[in-house]
C-alpha cells in the first residue's frame, strides 16, 4: 500500500516526530511504501520538504500570533487562513508529484492548531485525493491553555480534527473527550517502543560521552526532554540537591534543546540551579536524532545519552503520553516520574516500578532516599528496570502499533 503521512516537522526528538518514524519503519517492515510532506524531514524519510508547512514558518507564526492573542470571531483573519492554505495546498500537491496515495496518515496537524492553515489545505489534499484518511493525534487543541481563547473558533471546530478521518488518540482521556466534545469515536494508539529489539550499547563512539559532557563519574541525572515549563525540570533540581545532602555530587543533564516556547523558562532554571548550587547542563547541541558531527563537534544520539545516564528524571505536569518513559524502560534505566494524568490513568495501574513525584510540589526527601538506593544498590535497580522492560513489551510493543494499525486500516475500509 501506497501511504502518505503529512505533519508540520517528521524531524528531531519531539514526541510526534519520534511516534510518526515508527509508524514508518512498522509499517516499511510490512512492505508497505511511505512518503512525506513536511515542512522539515529528517533523511530517514522518503519524501518532499514544503517549507511553509513548518509551524516555524514566519506567515504560519503571524496567523497564530494573530488567532490567539484575543477572543471574538475575526472574518478578516479566517480570509487570510483560507488564502494561506490555498497556498500550502498548491505546493503540497506540486510536492507529491506522481506520488499516488492509498491512504493518507496527518500527524497532529488535524489536532494541536500550531499551524492554522496547514489544517485545511490537507483537508482540501484529503478530499483531492479520494484515498481515506488516518488522524493520528497527540495534542488536543483543548489540552492546550493557549489556545483556549481564539479568534478562529469555527476553525478549530471543524478541522481540529476533521470528522470522516479515523481518528487516533495516544490516551483514554483524551479519547473520551474527543467523543464528549466533538461527537468523535477514535481508536487508543499509545506511545510504543520495539521491545524486541536490544537497546544499544557501549561502543567505540560513545566511550567518551561522560569525558566530553564534563562528568566524569559523577551520579548522571538525565532529563530526557525538551526546555518547557510543563516539564518540570525545576523537580529534578530539587532531587539533585536532596542527593547532594545524601553524599552523592550529581549532574543534571537536559538532552534536548530551548526555544520552542522562548527562553525565559531556562533562564529561571539557571538561576534556580545557582541557588541550589546544582550542576545543570543543557546539552541539545550535542544530542541529536542520530550520530554525526556538529558545529560544536561531536553530535551524540538521544541513546548515547541514556546508556550513561544512572537515573532519568521525567517529572512533568503534563504529557500527551511519554515517549521518555517508554525510552528509559527499553534502556533499562530506573526512573523518577511526576504523576501526570496520563501516567496516573493509563500507565501506574499496569504494575511499572517507578519513583512518583506530584509534579506541582517540592520534590519530597523520600523520592531522594529511593533514588539514594537505587544509584547504591544494583540488585535493586536490575529488579525494577526488568520488571518495567516487561510490562512495557507486553503493553507498548510494536505489536500494539501492528494491531491498531490494522483495525485502523480496517475501518478506513483499506486491507492491512
């Protein structure tokens, strides 16, 4: 089968990027040929870039800046979205060329509005095409306090996401309120991993990961995510200091890089990391998607990252799922993880061993006592990290992606 899968960006260590590329790779596996349009493509995918699909793109900012910096119904504005996408639409198609699809696959452009008119060129692609279509959503535009007061409501309505598309939701929170809010049935598709596979390990290239970040032996707390306030990073810190008190001089390491939503946030974690007098590096130019060289030198893969890391922080508020949690799970890595509604519905009662924080509260001196004992005690962290290996093989495996893939083929009225 021919598929299509369109997003805004199918690049880098975010979480859509990340589900999208094992989509591909499950569905390549299977014999099945995958192309893409996107406005940045990491070199794994075959496919066409279109710049001015990027959320990053400056017209695609100014219609964003322009919808949700007020409420009230804006005809002028949803002209100028309609003209855009007419735009988008006529480069996208231009892009595909003689690629003819079966099937298309949007990756969370039907649902989080970071770009607004990219929503509707893909609808207007969608219906050119005459093929089914597969909403694959991981952020709800609702989930999203920025967006909840707008000026493109009818927009949001209709296309955020569209109804005749099969729908995918990551969580059964959201999954019920896609049926409460838009009358929409979708199918469960959670973050997965391949179990089956090993997770990497040490090697020539990644020997002097710990010498080049300046950590030496030190304790390696890693933050496995990007620079927001949603993550909670300031947690971490707090963990770092109660560790310090425990004897034990750890580094905390962010893997992915700031900007997404400005820099304010990690400046008041640099400056919370001075008081605490915790060593806090922000390493996202020197961790990347894959191997290779950089500016800087030296580019490291995210798994670099974790297969030196001695304990994973992840103490958000907030996640559409947890690509992270999955990550350290597959890397046999203990973690610390904040108590986020998903975690809390969808993943803590299936048995996992984690250390548990409420990620709107200080840190309290019990998670540092455990994580004291899991950095000082082998047996104990090799019985956790096997049992969590486990449980996810048999909850978040490629076999789950497989099975909903099917179902979703099926209902499109496609053969899997």
């Amino acid at each position: 089968m021919r598929v299509l899968v369109a997003a805004t960006r199918l690049a880098g260590l975010d979480g859509v990027s990340l589900e999208a590329e094992k989509l591909r790779e499950v569905l390549t596996r299977d014999g099945h040929r995958v192309f893409a349009l996107a406005g940045e493509l990491d070199p794994g995918w075959e496919g066409a870039r279109v710049p001015a699909m990027h959320f990053a793109h400056p017209q695609a900012r100014a219609l964003a800046e322009a919808a949700f910096s007020g409420e009230g119904a804006d005809p002028l504005l949803m002209e100028r979205v309609a003209r855009a996408a007419l735009d988008l639409h006529r480069a996208m198609v231009a892009a595909l060329g003689d690629f003819s699809p079966e099937v298309l696959v949007v990756q969370n452009a039907w649902a989080i509005p970071m770009h607004l008119s990219l929503a509707p060129a893909l609808h207007r692609l969608w219906r050119g095409l005459g093929v089914p279509a597969i909403a694959h959503n991981h952020d709800y535009a609702w989930e999203r306090r920025r967006f909840l007061k707008n000026r493109v409501g009818p927009l949001l309505a209709h296309r955020f996401p569209p109804a005749g598309a099969v729908q995918l939701s990551i969580n059964s929170l959201a999954q019920a309120e896609l049926r409460s809010r838009r009358g929409l049935a979708s199918l469960l598709l959670p973050n997965v991993m391949d179990f089956d596979r090993p997770p990497p390990g040490p090697d020539a290239f990644n020997a002097d990961f710990r010498d080049r970040m300046g950590i030496g032996d030190r304790p390696l707390l890693l933050q496995p995510t990007r620079v927001v306030p949603r993550k909670r990073i300031e947690r971490s810190l707090e963990l770092a200091a109660h560790l310090q008190h425990r004897g034990h001089d750890p580094v905390v390491l962010v893997s992915h890089p700031a900007g997404d939503e400005g820099y304010r946030y990690r400046d008041r974690l640099l400056g919370l990391a001075r008081r605490l007098r915790v060593d806090l590096r922000f390493a996202g130019a020197a961790i990347g998607p894959r191997r290779g060289e950089g500016p800087k030198g030296k580019v490291y893969s995210l798994w670099d990252a974790y297969l030196h890391a001695d304990l994973v922080t992840y103490p958000s508020g907030y996640e559409g799922f947890g690509n992270a949690l999955l990550e350290a799970v597959w890397m046999k890595k203990p973690v610390v993880v904040g108590r986020y509604p998903v975690y809390r519905h969808d993943i803590r009662p299936l048995g996992f061993r984690f250390l548990e924080l409420e990620p709107e509260r200080p840190t309290p001196p019990e998670v540092a006592e455990g994580a004291h004992r899991l950095l000082t005690d082998p047996a104990l962290r090799r019985e956790w990290t096997e049992t969590n290996h486990r449980l996810a093989r048999r909850h978040f495996g490629y076999r789950r992606l497989r099975a909903v893939l099917k179902e979703a083929f099926g209902v499109a009225g496609l053969e899997a």
